[in-house]
C-alpha cells in the first residue's frame, strides 16, 4: 500500500512540476509578446504624433501660399490669377477640418478647443471661393476686395501661427522622452522579466520542497498508522475479551476475534452471529434507555450450554465506516462462583433468621392445635354444625399464614438465574421488608416503609438477588441496631425504606439511627471481605455482592452517614414503558 500510494503521490508531483514549468515558459513567452505589442504601439504612437505635427505645418504653409497668392491677384487682377486665388483658398480650405477631425489631431493638447473659430474660418473662406467662381458678380477691377479678405484672413494666420507653436513644443517633449527610451529601450521590461521569472522559479522550488516534506509527514504518518493498526488488530486477537464488530443496520458481522470464535463457532453468515448481537443491544437499550451501554447477558449455544457474558456496547469508526463494537467477557465461572456466593449467603440469612421463623411458624401451629382441641371437644359434646365450622376455618386461615411463611422461605432459598426481567419495585421491596418483619418485632426494631412510587414502576434485573439485596441492607441493619443498645443511643432504634422515582431512576433509601459507619471503614465497605461485624456472623462478601447485583442491573449504591447513623442508597434505572399510541 505504502509503494503505491508513494508512486501515485510521484506521478502527482511530475505532474504538478510539469505544469508549473509550463506556466513558466507560457508567462515567458506571454511577456516578450506584451512587450514587442507595447513597443509597436510606442512606435506607431510616436508617429501619429509626428503627423499631427505635419498636418499643423502643412496647414501653415497652406495658409502662407493663400496669402502670397491673394496679395499678388491684389496687385494684378485677372481670370488666370482668380483660378490660382481659387486654388489656392480651396486647398487652405481643406487643410482646416484636418486639424480637429483626424486621428492625428486626438494626440495635440488644446487643439479641439480651437474647432469653433476655424469652423467660422471655413465659412469665410467658402464665401471667398464661391465669390472667385463667379467674379461677373461683383468688382474686381480694384483691389480693395483682395485687401479686405486679407484683413479678414489675418486672425487665422495667428491662429495657426499658435497651434504650430503648441505642435512644435509638444513634439519637441515627445522626442526627448523617445530619445531617452531609444537610449535604454528594453532595461525596464527585461527587468521585470526577470525578476518575475526568478520570483515563479522561486515559488516552484518553494513548492516543491513543501511537496516533498509534506509527503514524506505522510508517509512517516501512513507506515505509523499502519504499524499501529497491526499492533491493535494484534490485541484484540490475542485478548482473551470475545471482540465483535458489526453493522448496527443489517447486523452482519464484520471482524470477531477468536476469543468470540470460542463463544460462536460458526462462520460470520450463521445466525448465531445476529442473535448474539441483537441481543446484546436489546438488553443495552432495556437497561439504560439508549443503544449504548454496559450490559450483562446469557448466550444460549447451539451445543446446549448456557454462557454469562458481561462487557459493554459502544459505536466505534472500523475502516472509516460507523459500526457497533461489542466486548465481552466469557464470566460463566465467576457468575456461578457469584451465585454460589449469593446462595451461600442467602442459607447463612436463612440460618440467622431460623429462631424468628420458628417462632413466628409456632405461632398459627398453636393456634391451630388450640382450634383443632376447641374442634375436637365441641364435636364430643354435641355442638352445633356452626361453631365446629368456625373452628375449622380458624385452623385454615391459619394454615394460609403458615404457608406464607414457608413460600417466603422457598422464594428466599431458591438458586438465583442469570435471567433479568422486568419486575416491580414497589412489589419486590415489600416482599423483602416482610421477610425481615418478625425479626424486627422480635428484636423490638421499628421498620418503616415509606414508599412514592406506584405498582407499575418497573425495573430490569433478576428479582430474586434484588430481594436478597435488600435483605441483606435491613439484615446489616437490624445487626448494627442490636450492636447499640438504645439506651447508649438516647432513642428508640428504628429503620426506615424509602423509595421514590425521578424522572428515569428509582432510589432506594435504607436509614438506621444506630450510629453510623466508621471513617476508616466507609470508603471500602464495598470491598470483598469488608466487615464491622464479629468473624462468627460476617464473612464481608455480603455488600461486595449487592454491589455486583446493582451494577448488573444498571445501577449504583453507596453508603454515607448521617446524624444519628448511616444511610445505604440504590440508584437504578427504571424501565420506560412507551405508552400506547391513541386512535385517530
């Protein structure tokens, strides 16, 4: 690739250099032709200056031999010198209009200003020849006409007289600026020539040395990028995170690594390959309202197991074209390791409470064997139908109570899935808050529930590790209510559960006034193996895996405290249902 982009990038530059040599000899040649088109303009102005110079001096001579010629017919009058004095005025008469009307007389300064008194000199003079052409007209056997036309001729003369003058001076400028030019003709253009010529060579090697260091960046950019790009294609292959790259419009697989071979071994065409990836931005687009995200999901396989994968989808640039990028990690060992942790812990909840659910189970047993004796005796004496029937209802709304408890026990125990569904909030926090119920009655807590939110708020997750989440909250703090007697505390011990919703997040608020967190202990307390309680009933993994639980679900807890003691809070994102469209 880096040969033939640099022999394309070569090609261009004997191409641009082409050019500009061209441009170069093109503005050469353009110059000496501007330069011989001035001179010859120069010279065929320098002449019509000269002309019209002529054309004033024949003007004048024209006007002296009209004068002579009418002086002498003064004198001598007769048929022969009137056709002369006819001749003579007529050609006077023709030089006049030369003087305002050619092309010549353009180049005299001043000289169109005199056209109006040499228009009036013309008529005069039209007067004259019309006369001489017929002399039976008037008297010509004296001189006193002669006289007067050379009276009436004699401001022309002056008038000439001073436009010879303007000729003379302005012709006499004329040759010594021609003169002056004639002594250095072609320094001044050559030079410009030249100078012009060195500046453009100047620009083409400018150019040109630009050119080579800007491809050579190039280059040294393109060989970077290319080493770059290797090193990164060998990465991903070599990373042990499934690495897959697809169109988010058609969903065909573009690149997988072969961490992503291990989890779909099937060719980059198998549906396989488009169920993993819609997947994947179904779960994105539940959990955080948008194509993007953090997700946690299951894979079935076409050889039957089941797969846990956690990662994250995010849109990337792959070969300059806008795809979806997905990583995730093959966490089926640590999610059953996770889920074996979560069960351990829930059994260990289940052995703490075993005393409270004893109790609290003995209760409807003694009412029952209470009931069931008052049955047994009423029936010997004879009773009514009525009253042994009320009894034995007793014994079933007992049973029902009884069976409850057993059902929170069995839901409590039960081994959590991988599987997320939408559930609501408001349900599964009060399942938890009753599962706790009587130990708090029995250890004399007061457990406040103080929920704003309504039954069809929903979130996504796996219900039951949530319940156990919030089990495990109002465990730690029944413990940490017990661990302070109240009257170190000044105050009763109580907890309260709030829950509220704002805009797209739920929060769940979990208060105690026993006190508060240790400093030293809050900023780890979501640690592994993290604990304020005694070795025989904490092992630290509990709020490890809350944390995990809420994370999966798109979340975030943490822990501060206040006046009278500590405050856990649940941040979740809730599930956005689109409302149904109305019929127009």
């Amino acid at each position: 690739m880096n040969l033939s982009f640099h022999k394309l990038t070569t090609r261009g530059m004997h191409v641009v250099s082409a050019v500009m040599v061209l441009t170069t000899i093109v503005f050469f040649v353009a110059t000496v032709m501007v330069y011989n088109s001035t001179d010859n303009q120069r010279s065929m102005l320098a002449k019509k200056i000269h002309n019209s110079g002529w054309i004033v001096y024949q003007a004048q001579l024209e006007f002296l031999k009209a004068t002579s010629r009418l002086r002498l017919t003064a004198v001598s009058p007769s048929p022969g010198e009137f056709e002369a004095l006819k001749l003579r005025l007529e050609l006077l008469r023709s030089r006049l209009p030369v003087l305002y009307e050619s092309d010549e007389s353009d180049l005299l300064p001043g000289l169109a200003g005199y056209k109006p008194e040499l228009q009036i000199f013309e008529q005069r003079l039209d007067g004259m020849i019309d006369a001489l052409a017929h002399p039976n007209l008037f008297d010509v056997s004296g001189n006193e006409v002669f006289h007067e036309w050379d009276i009436e001729l004699e401001p022309l003369g002056r008038l000439l007289q001073r436009v010879l003058l303007s000729s003379v001076s302005y012709n006499e400028a004329t040759a010594q600026i021609e003169a002056q030019l004639d002594a250095n003709p072609a320094r001044i253009p050559l030079l410009l020539l030249f100078a012009s010529g060195s500046i453009l060579v100047l620009i083409l090697l400018a150019m040109e040395r630009r050119v080579q260091m800007r491809l050579a960046e190039v280059m040294a950019g393109q060989a970077a990028l290319e080493s770059m790009e290797a090193s990164l294609l060998a990465v991903i292959q070599a990373t042990p995170a499934c690495v897959i790259v697809f169109d988010p419009k058609s969903e065909q697989v573009r690149f997988v690594n072969p961490a992503a071979l291990a989890v779909v071994d099937a060719p980059l065409n198998d549906p396989d390959w488009k169920r993993l990836t819609r997947t994947a931005r179904d779960i994105a687009v539940d959990t955080n309202g948008n194509p993007w995200g953090g997700i946690t999901m299951t894979f079935s396989r076409r050889q039957g197991d089941v797969v846990s994968l956690r990662g994250n989808l995010c849109e990337v640039l792959w070969h300059g074209i806008p795809q979806a990028l997905l990583v995730v990690a093959d966490t089926s060992r640590i999610r059953h390791a996770e889920l074996q942790v979560m069960q351990a812990a829930k059994l260990a909840t289940l052995g703490e409470m075993a005393t409270a659910i004893a109790h609290e189970l003995n209760q409807p047993l003694a009412v029952i064997k209470m009931a069931a004796a008052n049955a047994a005796r009423l029936v010997q004496s004879g009773a009514g139908q009525a009253v042994v029937q009320a009894k034995l209802e007793r014994i079933q709304g007992q049973v029902d109570r009884a069976k409850r408890i057993t059902d929170q026990v069995r839901r409590y125990a039960r081994m959590p899935t991988d599987q997320s569904s939408s559930f609501s909030i408001r349900a599964a926090l009060e399942l938890a808050a009753g599962f706790v119920a009587e130990q708090y009655r029995a250890a004399g807590i007061h457990l406040l529930l103080r929920f704003n939110v309504s039954p069809d708020v929903m979130v996504v997750g796996e219900q039951t590790m949530f319940e156990q989440l919030i089990v495990n909250l109002l465990v730690n703090a029944r413990d940490a209510c017990e661990s302070r007697p109240s009257a170190s505390l000044g105050h009763p011990p109580r907890v309260i559960v709030h829950c509220r919703a704002e805009d797209d997040r739920v929060l769940i608020e979990v208060d105690d006034n026993a006190g508060g967190i240790a400093p030293d202990i809050l900023p780890h307390l979501f640690e592994a193996f993290t604990t304020t309680k005694p070795a025989d009933k904490g092992t630290g993994l509990g709020l490890s895996l809350s944390r995990t639980v809420v994370r999966d679900m798109g979340g975030t807890i943490s822990a501060a405290n206040l006046a009278e003691g500590a405050r856990f809070t649940v941040d979740l994102p809730r599930l956005v249902v689109p409302a149904p469209e109305m019929a127009e």
